[in-house]
C-alpha cells in the first residue's frame, strides 16, 4: 500500500510552506512551468489544527519548516526540514502537454519513494490523490490558497464523490526571515 499518510504530511507540509520571496501577488497569475516550485524555498512557520474525522485524529502543530531547494534543467528539489531534522526529498518534474507537475518523494529512511500530482491554478496549488480499499474509493486533497507573499492558508481534505468535501486538517504558514 502507497504510504499515504506520510504523503499527506510531506504534501501538506511542503505546499504549506510555498510563498517565496519572489512569490506572486494573490492577483497575479502564478509563474509557468518548473520555476514556478521557486516557491518554496525558505523557512516557514507552520502551525496546524487536525480536525476528528474517520481519517483524521484531533490535534494541533506548530513546527518551523525549512526547505532547502535548487533546480537543474526540468527537475526541481526539496530537502525538506521539520524543525531542524530533514525529512524527505521532494522532486517535482512538470509536463507542459498537460499543464500538470509530478511529485516524487523519496524517503530519509531508505523505504520505497511515493509520487504524486501538483495542480496549480493561479494562487491555488491542489495535491490530489485516491485510495481504494474494499473496492470503495475516497478521495483527497491538500488545497493551498496563496494570501500575499509570505502568508498562505492550507488545508486537507477529503470526499467519496469529488463533489462534497470534508476537512481533515486546516493551518496556516508565515514567512520567517532567512
């Protein structure tokens, strides 16, 4: 089975920790292709409320993200940190044919790398994926909504038919100063 939650955590955390510096304005439309993942280098507060839901369990975070991050030709990195302690890899490759980025993330630990998709449209950058188990299927998001430069809100979410979503996780995440 895909590992899921860490997926959840990395996605959710790393897209929380998106506004760069150089980020566009919420009116601005976001910065095509690769370059666009510029967003994410920085440090980042990131503080979190985790709602009780079947997929979820109540709780709340606050820890300070630091993604260490360089671009070579159509690849783009991420060493992510949690407070001081790097995580995971995260790199993105983006398809142009299909407006659409890939994720891959590879694990400190050694164990099996996870992939995934990155929607971008506009200030708005979705994660989506889906779980079947007993052949029922339910969906899932990390939705990450660009407030200005050093603000953006996030929250994670899921659904049985892509129409009616539940939260599972709701924060926030400020630019601190490199």
């Amino acid at each position: 089975m895909p590992r899921h939650p860490r997926f959840i955590l990395a996605a959710a955390l790393i897209l929380a920790a998106c506004v760069h510096g150089s980020a566009q304005s919420p009116s601005a439309p976001s910065p095509a292709g690769i370059a666009a993942i510029d967003a994410y280098k920085g440090t980042w507060k990131f503080s979190s409320v985790t709602l009780d839901t079947p997929h979820s369990k109540a709780a709340k975070d606050e820890k300070i993200l630091r993604n260490d991050c360089w671009r070579s030709v159509g690849y783009f990195a991420c060493n992510q940190f949690l407070d001081g302690k790097s995580q995971d890899l995260i790199v993105f490759t983006y398809n142009s044919d299909k407006n659409l980025y890939t994720t891959y993330i590879v694990p400190l630990d050694g164990s099996a790398a996870s992939s995934g998709t990155l929607e971008i449209h506009g200030d708005t950058w979705i994660y989506p994926w889906e779980v079947t188990e007993k052949g029922i299927t339910t969906y899932f998001r990390v939705v990450n909504v660009f407030k200005s430069p050093t603000s953006i809100q996030f929250r994670s979410e899921f659904s049985t038919d892509k129409q009616t979503w539940t939260p599972t996780a709701t924060g926030t995440e400020s630019r601190m100063s490199d």
